[in-house]
C-alpha cells in the first residue's frame, strides 16, 4: 500500500489521485459506479471539502461526525468540510455519484457562508428523495460530470462552477421543503451538535471534558449530562472513539512512525497509545495498519 507523510484527510488532491482523476483544480467527480466504494471506503478520513452524493444502489453505514447514518438507494448525503467519516459497513454493489469540491471552489457564492444553510445540514446530512428528486439529483450529476470529462473546453473551470451553484440551489430549496427542518430543537440538541463540531477540531490535542465545557461556557457536569441524554454514552467514549478514528486514518493514509502518531495525538510515550488502540480495537497499530 502506498502511503504518504503529506495526505492526513481527503483533499481534492488525495481524492483525484485514489479514483484515477486530475482534470479540475477544486473538485473531483466519479466516473466509475465503483470508483467511491473501492478508493475512498476502506477506513476513517477527515473531510477537506464538501461531498455531495446520492446512493444509486446498494447500502453502506457510516458514521458522520461520529453519529451513525445509513446510506440506501434514494439517499442524498450532503457532508461539510472539516468532517469525520469513518465506514463501518458498505456493500460489495455500492454506487454512489459523488460530487466532492473545495470551498474554494464556490468562495465567491453567497452559500459559502451561509451559516443556517450548512446548519440545517448538520443536523440532517442524509435526505431520503422521492422519485421526483431522485431523478433530479441524477441529471444533476450527470450533466456536471459530463463538463468535468471533457478533454478539451476553454470555459470549463467557469461551466462547473455555474453547474455547481444550481445544484446547490436545488440543495438548498429541498431543506428548506424537508419536514426534519419543521421540527423545533431543544437546547440539547444544540449543545449536541455543537460538542461534535467542536469534537472534530480538537479531537487530536484536548480529551478532557473540562476543555470542552469551557469551549461551549458550561460546566463539565452538565455537558456530562446532556451528551449522555441525547446519545446515551459519556462524553468520555466520543472523545475516545474520535481519537480511534484519526489513529485509524494516520495508519492506514500516511507512512508515520508509531512514535510519530504517538506525538501528532499527544500521548506521552508509545507504548500509552499503543495500550489505548488495543484496548479499543483489540489490534496493535502495526497490526491494523497491515491488515488488508
């Protein structure tokens, strides 16, 4: 397995290069139905970009920012940048059509800050389509893919940018429509999703509980409380399964030493991290990173 010191999530770059693909600067395309399932589902990742993608056939369960979801034919899955994935099972048929760009790539466009937008996807990153916007969303990604590939187009870059926003926009009106985002949040469902956010940032250097509760201005107690309320495990756990996960990532995407894992997560000594995965796990970490 090749493995690199410079790919630690999935960028444009990395994302190109495992399915085959370099033609666009900030965004990258599937040409294959099994290009997605082959290059990009074997093991934890962060996000670097946005993903859209809908499910053509068969079934996948993912976590998302920690959170289990379901991926199944009719799905639209909608992922923001600075994400954890990690797949737990996926199906040997998988299809899915992805779109995946930088946010760059759409700076210019009002919906690159549109804080209630990428909210409502949050808190709802699968849409279960009917067949009108089932077929919608397939003649979106067919006819931005079919600009993506073609070999010789001066106006492409600006085509696709043009393609990308309307398919947002038609984004953005099913949200808007969906019955999920009807539905009135409590205060812990927002202090939910706004541990998990700030879980993805600090994942790699802070695991105590008092770190994340000062972050959000409460006390360690409290966030105790609701985050084993609204998900029915410690806020222990989820910091643990995060730091399962980017150890996963580092050892299967890049050529780090386990003495250099063991720094970039910050334990004090190897051997503490290599105790941690195993306990977790039930493999050392050259065991995992080996394990095909």
């Amino acid at each position: 397995m090749k493995r690199t010191t410079d790919i630690e999530n999935y960028d444009i770059l990395y994302v190109s290069e495992k399915i085959g693909l370099q033609h666009v600067d900030g965004i990258v395309i599937n040409k294959t139905e099994d290009a997605v399932r082959n290059g990009l589902t074997n093991h934890p990742h962060s996000v670097n970009g946005f993903i859209c993608a809908i499910c053509v056939k068969g079934n996948a369960e993912l976590r998302i920012n920690f959170q289990k979801r379901k991926l199944s034919p009719g799905t639209l899955m909608i992922v923001l940048p600075d994400s954890m994935m990690e797949p737990i099972e996926v199906s040997e048929d998988l299809h899915i059509d992805t779109i995946f760009f930088s946010p760059d790539f759409i700076s210019r466009d009002s919906f690159s800050n549109n804080f209630i937008f990428f909210q409502k996807i949050r808190q709802t990153p699968y849409i279960k389509l009917n067949d009108e916007y089932f077929e919608i969303f397939r003649k979106h990604h067919s006819h931005i893919s079919m600009h993506y590939f073609r070999e010789r187009n001066k106006s492409k870059l600006e085509i696709l940018q043009f393609l990308l926003l309307a398919l947002l926009s038609e984004i953005k009106d099913l949200y808007d429509e969906y019955p999920e985002q009807n539905k009135k949040y409590t205060r812990g469902n927002e202090l939910t999703y706004q541990f998990f956010d700030l879980l993805c940032k600090h994942h790699e250097k802070e695991r105590s509980v008092l770190f994340y509760a000062d972050k959000m201005h409460l006390t360690s107690r409290y966030l105790t409380t609701i985050i084993r309320k609204e998900t029915g495990k410690s806020i222990l756990s989820w910091i643990n399964e995060a730091v399962i996960a980017q150890a996963k990532s580092l050892l299967k995407t890049s050529n780090f030493s386990i003495m250099e894992i063991t720094d970039k997560l910050h334990f004090t000594e190897s051997s503490l991290f290599c105790r941690f995965f195993k306990k977790h796990t039930h493999m050392t970490p050259s065991e995992y990173r080996y394990k095909s």
